[in-house]
C-alpha cells in the first residue's frame, strides 16, 4: 500500500507539470487566435474606410457633373432620376460635350429616357447658340 502511494506521490510533479504545460499550449494558442482576430478587425476597417472614400470622392464626382450638366444645359426643371437603369451625371456631361463639340446633324439614341433629353436639349441649345452667332 505504502509503496502505491509512493509512485503517486513520485507521479504527482510530472502530472502537474504535464497539466501546467497543457494550460500554457492552450494560452499561447488563445493568444495567437487572438491576434490574428485583432489583425483581422483591423484590415477590415482599413477596407472599409477606403471604399468608404472611393465611395464618397464617387458621389462628389456625380453631384459635380450633375450640377455642371444643370449649368451647361439651362435645364427649366430637373432631370429624371439618374444613375441605376439610367445613365449617370459624368457620363450624360460627357454625352452633352460631345454633341457640342462634333455637332451632329443627326443623333440616333436609344436609353431610359434622362440621356435622350439631354442630348435634345444639348442640340437644340447648340441650334441656339448658333442662330445667334449667325445673326451678329
């Protein structure tokens, strides 16, 4: 009986031991999740904040263009809704120096309805600005 206890107590060092050294493993392992965790969260908030700056600078572009095609065009109201299904304010600008640039005599346009009326109104204040240079 004596001697059982003895290679208990001769085995009690190691058990600890073995016990310590398996908790360790499990901190060291709960440590690295946890950084990788951390890096993680913060590459992901990197992203975000850039794509929301793409996003915002995007949105000035369209606002800008928008108001520049308002300024350009001497439209009497607004236009449709732009962007989705219809064209968006850079590229219906775009469109609308084109036509003042190259004067078409003919413009065949097929869309959603906000590009055709700016290319009419683009032509017809193009005829007008033309009628008046021809009258001076």
């Amino acid at each position: 009986m004596l001697s059982a206890d003895r290679q208990l107590v001769a085995l009690l060092p190691i058990l600890i031991l073995l016990f310590l050294s398996a908790g360790l493993t499990l901190l060291v392992y709960a440590a690295y999740t946890l950084r990788r965790v951390v890096a993680l969260l913060y590459e992901t908030r990197t992203d975000a904040r850039s794509i929301t700056d793409v996003a915002l600078a995007n949105l000035f572009d369209q606002v800008q263009a928008l108001h520049s095609l308002y300024a350009e065009l001497d439209l009497p109201q607004g236009l449709p809704p732009t962007r989705r299904w219809a064209a968006s304010p850079d590229f219906l600008l775009l469109l609308t120096r084109r036509v003042r640039r190259t004067k078409p005599a003919l413009v065949v346009e097929c869309g959603s309805g906000t590009s055709t009326i700016v290319l009419a109104r683009g032509r017809s204040s193009l005829r007008k600005r033309l009628r008046r240079a021809h009258r001076v």
